[in-house]
C-alpha cells in the first residue's frame, strides 16, 4: 500500500467521485481509519483535475471538489487539512480562445478548498484552441493570491451596500490569468434564510451555508490570513 505516490496523487473529479477510488483504501477499524486519512491527506500533493469545452463554465459550481474536501474536514486541531493542491482547469475548446476569453466563478471554487499554503495552486490549460501556438495556452495563480483578491472585491461591495448581511454573495468571475472581470450582485435573501453569526476573534467564522454577502465575505478573510473583519 503506497502512502506517499511518486509525483502526489492525481484524480480526474469528473470521473473519480468516491474516497475508496481515490484513497485505494476500504473501510478496517475507526483507529486505522483515521491514521491513514491523516498521513494520506496531510502528506500528498494532490492533483485535481476538471475540464470543460466552453469559455465560460461553472465547473457545477465546484461541488466536486466540495464533495471530496467537505467543510468538516478542512481544518483539525488548527492546521489546514489536506496537503498541498494543485487544481487544474482544462478548456476543450472547439473553437480559437486565448486565456483572456476564458471565465470561471471563483467564489464557489475558494468556498471549496482548504487555502492554507502558499504552494497551493489553480492552473488553467487551453487544450487545443490558441489563435496563435505564440500565444501562452496556460496559467498558474496561486490560491492564497486570488483569496485576497477576492476578499478585496468583497470588501468593496460590503462597504458599498448597507444591507451586506441580507445580501446574497456576488458571482465573481476570474479569467484564465486570474484576474477579477466581472462582478454580478445577485439580490437580497429571503427573511426565512437564517445569516450565520459573527464569530469571536479567537476563532474561526461559521461556514457560509447561507451564501450571504457579509458570512462569505467574514469566512473568506479568515482563511485568508487576514484581519478578522469588523462587525
């Protein structure tokens, strides 16, 4: 049994769904169980992959990802949880693109993973599209990079709209060089949506179920390292 895999772990989201496909592992006993999940997520490199065959695609809105990285597993006893991510985006385009065409809501994709090393990494591939073979056909960011980008674009609708807590969060669209071009605000919640209380500062905000501008806006900063924002 190979815990630690030459070159991390590659898994295809859109065709690997279940952790026993992923992990190689069945179900021993609670102890085993919950030493090798350990050792396995915290020490691999772990390669995502997603592919789409339009310009703009919302990758569902990342629930594969979210799936296999679910809320309750991102952290444990204060350390971010699993290793190192590198995800990448395919674009199997049928017709000519170039990575500035490209558009994808970054917000649901943040939401999604556990942001806590600088070597985490997004990656775009152009598959067979460039108008021009000198034109550059991928793209890498870093996540903590775009986290404070998006953070920053948070902020500014925040303090624009004094009605952020009611708000529904904005889609954010990043383009295939990870830079933030569109920002679509998307309303107010209904009153029976409950708004996720502000944490205290000495620990980490609830996680935004309710998508609110204010929750995602709180949780996103938090993970991304920065001052706890103000009620």
């Amino acid at each position: 049994m190979v815990v630690c895999p030459e070159g991390g772990v590659h898994i295809d989201l859109d065709k690997d769904t279940s952790f026993l496909a992923i992990c190689g592992m069945a179900f021993v006993s609670r102890e085993v169980h919950r030493t090798w999940t350990t050792i396995f997520f915290r020490t691999n490199i772990f390669h995502l992959q997603l592919a789409a065959t339009d310009t703009r695609s919302s990758f569902s809105e990342f629930r594969a990802i979210s799936r296999l990285l679910r809320p309750r597993n991102r952290w444990r006893n204060g350390e971010p949880f699993p290793g190192f991510l590198h995800i990448t985006l395919t674009f199997n385009l049928k017709e000519p693109a170039s990575l500035d065409d490209i558009r994808v809501p970054i917000v649901p994709l943040l939401l999604a993973v556990p942001v806590g090393y600088s070597a985490d990494r997004l990656r775009f591939v152009l598959a067979d599209a460039a108008p021009d073979r000198n034109e550059d056909t991928t793209s890498t960011i870093a996540l903590c990079d775009l986290h404070l980008k998006v953070c920053d674009a948070l902020a500014e609708c925040r303090s624009q709209d004094v009605r952020c807590r009611k708000s529904i969060c904005p889609q954010i669209w990043i383009d295939g060089r990870g830079q933030i071009v569109e920002c679509v605000m998307r309303g107010e919640q209904s009153e029976d949506d409950p708004v996720a209380g502000a944490a205290g500062s000495s620990r980490a905000p609830a996680y935004p179920w309710n998508r609110s501008l204010e929750s995602v806006f709180r949780y996103l900063a938090w993970q991304a390292g920065g001052p706890f924002p103000p009620n």
